[in-house]
C-alpha cells in the first residue's frame, strides 16, 4: 500500500526474536476499536484497508484540521476550497455502513 | 417619503430624497450553522487557505525571484518566501492559566487597557510548523494575531526567521462608483446612545431625533434634513445596569428597570422610523450575542418600531450598498480590540490597517468572542467599501483614504452620543 506512513508508524511493533508468527497488519492488534464482529477475513481485511485509507485522509495536514467535522463534511469542504482530494476517499465515504467511520479520528476521544 | 413643514406662512413641501438599498448582511448571518463541539482551528484554516491563495497570486510580482516555501521547509541561509497567519506572543496577556499558576494575591489588581511590552515578539504559522521572526523590520507593536501576511528573509543559525521584507495584501479591488453629482443625499451615523445609563440625556437625543425628522428649523434646516436618505444606529444604543444583569430571579419593580430603556428607545425609533428607513445595529452593551458577528436584534424588542417596514435591524457587521456606493462598518469591538493589543496614532489608522490586511477583526477568535465557523471566514473583506464606518469610539475623527489601484474611501469613527452628542452626517 502506497501510504505516507504515518499511521503504520504508530502501531508498528518490534520483536526481539522468540516465536515468530506472520506479521498481521500492524494495527489490527493494537487497535482498540476494531470490534470483535464476525466477518469474513477477505471483508475484514478490505474494511480494515478502507478504515486506514480514512484515517490518512483524517491525518493530512494539507485539507485542514480533521476535529469537529465529520470526514464527508471535511471532503466537500476540501472539494469546495479547490485542493483536489482523492475521489476514491469519497467513494468509500458514501458507500461504508457504519457510522462510526463518518467521524473523523479522534471524534469523542479528544 | 413627505415631509411637510410645520408652522406658519407658505408651507413649502419637501420631499425626502430616496436612495436605493440593498441589504449585504447574508454573509454574517449565522443560520443553518450546527455547533457540533468544533474548535477555532478550522476558521483560522480557511483564513489562511483564502488568503494564501491570494498572497500566492500577489507574490510573482513583489518578487518573482524568490521561492515560496512551507515553514518546514525552510533551509539556513537561504532566502526565500513564507507564509502563514501571524501570532504575537504577549507578556502581558492575561491568560485563563495565570489563575492556577500564580499566587491569588500577586496577580494585579487593576488591568492595563493595553497589554503591550517591549518583550513582544511575532512567530509566523502555518499548517506545518511554526517560527519565531527575528529581526528589526517587523515591530511587533504593529502586528497583532490573527494576519496572514508574506515575509521574505531567510533562516538564521538558531532557528529563527530573519525578516527581510513584507506583504501585506493591500486594499481590495474596489468597484468604481459612478460620480453622481445631480443630488446631494445624505446619511447619518449614531452610535453609543446608551439609553438607560446615567450620561444618557434624553431631551438631546429628542433634539437630534426632531433635527433629523424635519420637525426642527426653518427651511433651509428643513430642506437639508429632507437630504437625510437614511440613518444608521451603531451600536450600544441601550444599556441596562451591570447590576440587574447578576442572573437572580428580579422582584417585579426590578423587572421594570430591565426592559424600561428598551421601551424609552423604542418611542424615539418610532418617531425616526415613520420619517426614513432606519438601519439598527448591536454593539457590546446590547441585548444580542456576545460573539462576533453578532446577530440583528430581535423585533420583539421594538414592538412599536418593526411594525414600520422602513425599520430593519441589522447584523455586527453590517455591509449594505446604497445608491451603489458600498458601506461597511462596525459597532466598534474590532477596532477596540485593536487598540488593546497594537498600537498606533489613532483610531483611523487601525481602520485603515484592517482594510490592508483585508480582515476586519484580525484578533477574532484570539481575543474577540467569535463563532466557530467551519468553512468560511465572514470577516475577510473581498471588495473595498467606499465608506468604512467604526461605532462608540472617544471621538469623531475622519479621513479620506486612496488607495494604490484608484481606490478611494473614507474611513469614519463615529463618537459615542451619550457623551459627545456628536451624529456623523455622510454626504
């Protein structure tokens, strides 16, 4: 995945040799809002590039602060404003189900 | 509109003068905006994205040479260009922290009105970082937080940016005005009427009232009176005791001093708005929002006066073009707040720096109560008014202001009434 690196950075984990088991991605284990619903893993895996795909939209610095509006509000604000974001952010915005990823980031944790 | 003479001998018929109007006031109006817990950060991000792009197309011919860099991307000793919204750091700012920090008894008792030191210094910030400006080009008893300015100069060995140059972005473009000099119409300024307070005289204001109407002179006081195509109230027109206002229940004899100056007021706005349209703004001491900007007054209010449609009560601040010439003006707290945080000469001068800086309350949200918009920023003034007006200052003062691109304007600080029993008529 072409990311600019700045959410994996956050979750990456470091072992020091012992048991070695296939590197999941490195912030389903970390994470502590990924709830426990039982999907797919195919679906699971394509929400969870979805949900990492948000959050980079959330983190870029070039289309504002993200707190206070919700991610589909920040995009027509971005689109509006002429800083071209990327219409694959909005896509998975109109089309995701839950509405937990509306929110941007750090909605209700800050 | 007719106005006819009161008195003996011919009676001679004037006829008000009319002007055509048009309300400007959408732009600061605050409705359909959902508070949804956000923070000032996304209006100061729109701030600087508009006036970014605007700088950005100002800056090739200032100096093409340069290069236009972020603020961390700023390499030692290479002059460049940056941009970003200014912040002042002040000593002396009070800061809702010096509660906790400081012993209760040594904070000062009495507050300075002005809160500048020699220890001031400027940092410039963008979305990326910030840097503090180092230098003598920049005084910081200019600038205040909240601009969004260009700087050339490049960065030193520790850290800072050393200013070479600025820019500002200037007046806006202004839409020229035919100059029609077939008729002489005229509009008045009030402001700080403070009915209900001690300085309030009531026989002066039914004195200015009767002048305006017609009901005053003889026919050359008369036939100018009938020039007066509107009038502008603005700001701080009632003002109810500090006392009243503590949030406990009132027994009913106090009930009555609450509303009794807004009644006394609305009387006399009867009497103005029956003879011309009247355009009524809020300032800090009336019944509206405390933040900018601040909403028209409700016409509850003024039962007698809304029932006129020549009454319109209008927002904080307030834009409106007449006869194609551009107003803009406020009740006076940007240019109040100014004033506590910058200095210079006087009032005019931080008028006319508002309009090159093409923002009219640069220190909102930083010191002035403002609402925490999302998308826009209502303040940034995008064509150049032709008469700039500033409510409830100390005294009347005037000035005609030209600008580089054939902008031409007059800027006007309206005195308080209550205290000078000064109106400002503007031909």
């Amino acid at each position: 995945m072409a990311s600019a690196g700045g959410i994996r950075g956050f979750y990456r984990e470091k072992k020091k040799g012992g048991v070695t088991k296939p590197s999941p991605k490195p912030y389903s284990t970390a994470d502590p809002a990924c709830s426990p619903v039982l999907k797919s893993a195919h679906v699971q895996g394509q929400e969870k590039e979805a949900e990492e795909r948000l959050r980079e939209f959330d983190m870029d610095m070039r289309y504002g602060p993200c707190l206070g509006l919700t991610r589909t509000e920040r995009w027509n604000r971005a689109a509006v404003m002429g800083l071209n974001p990327s219409p694959d952010v909005e896509a998975i915005l109109l089309k995701c189900s839950s509405s937990a990823a509306l929110e941007c980031l750090w909605e209700g944790r800050v | 509109m007719e106005d006819a003479e009161m008195g003996d001998g011919s009676p001679k018929h004037f006829d008000r003068k009319q002007a055509v109007y048009q309300n400007l006031d959408e732009r600061y109006v605050i409705h359909g905006e959902r508070y949804r817990g956000q923070q000032y950060s996304q209006i100061y991000f729109t701030r600087l994205h508009h006036m970014r792009n605007l700088l950005n197309s100002l800056v090739p011919k200032w100096k093409p040479h340069l290069p236009v860099h972020t603020i961390l991307g700023l390499e030692e000793g290479k002059e460049c260009i940056i941009i970003g919204t200014m912040y002042k750091h002040m000593k002396l700012k009070s800061s809702i922290l010096d509660e906790y920090s400081k012993e209760r008894s040594t904070v000062p008792l009495v507050k300075p009105h002005n809160f500048m030191h020699p220890d001031d210094h400027l940092i410039l910030e963008d979305e990326s970082g910030r840097v503090k400006l180092a230098g003598t080009f920049l005084a910081p008893s200019v600038y205040v937080t909240g601009i969004v300015v260009a700087l050339h100069g490049k960065e030193t060995s520790d850290g800072d940016f050393f200013v070479q140059d600025v820019l500002e972005a200037g007046l806006p473009p202004q839409i020229e005005q035919p100059l029609d000099l077939r008729e002489d119409k005229h509009v008045v300024f009030i402001s700080g009427l403070s009915v209900g307070s001690s300085m309030f005289n009531p026989l002066q204001f039914q004195l200015l009232v009767d002048h305006i109407t017609g009901h005053l002179g003889d026919e050359n006081e008369q036939s100018i009176a009938s020039q007066i195509v509107r009038v502008v109230i603005a700001g701080n027109s009632v003002q109810i005791s500090q006392g009243i206002l503590s949030g406990q229940t009132l027994a009913p004899k106090d009930q009555s001093r609450l509303t009794e100056p807004i009644k006394e007021f609305d009387i006399s706005l009867i009497q103005l708005a029956a003879a011309m349209p009247v355009d009524i703004m809020p300032g800090p001491s009336d019944p509206a929002n405390f933040s900018l900007p601040q909403q028209p007054l409700h016409r509850c209010l003024f039962p007698g006066a809304s029932v006129y449609n020549t009454f319109l009560s209008c927002t904080n601040p307030h834009q409106f073009e007449l006869d194609d010439v551009l107003f803009l003006g406020t009740s006076g707290q940007n240019i109040d707040d100014l004033s506590k945080y910058s200095d210079a000469k006087d009032k005019l001068e931080f008028m006319e720096r508002t309009l090159k800086w093409r923002h009219l309350a640069p220190t909102a949200p930083n010191t002035l109560g403002c609402y925490p918009y999302t998308d826009k920023d209502p303040f940034l003034i995008e064509s150049c008014p032709h008469v700039y007006f500033v409510g409830n200052q100390d005294k009347y003062e005037t000035r005609l202001l030209q600008g580089p691109e054939k902008q031409l304007l007059r800027l006007i600080c309206i005195p308080r009434f209550c205290e000078t029993g000064v109106a400002v008529v503007a031909y």
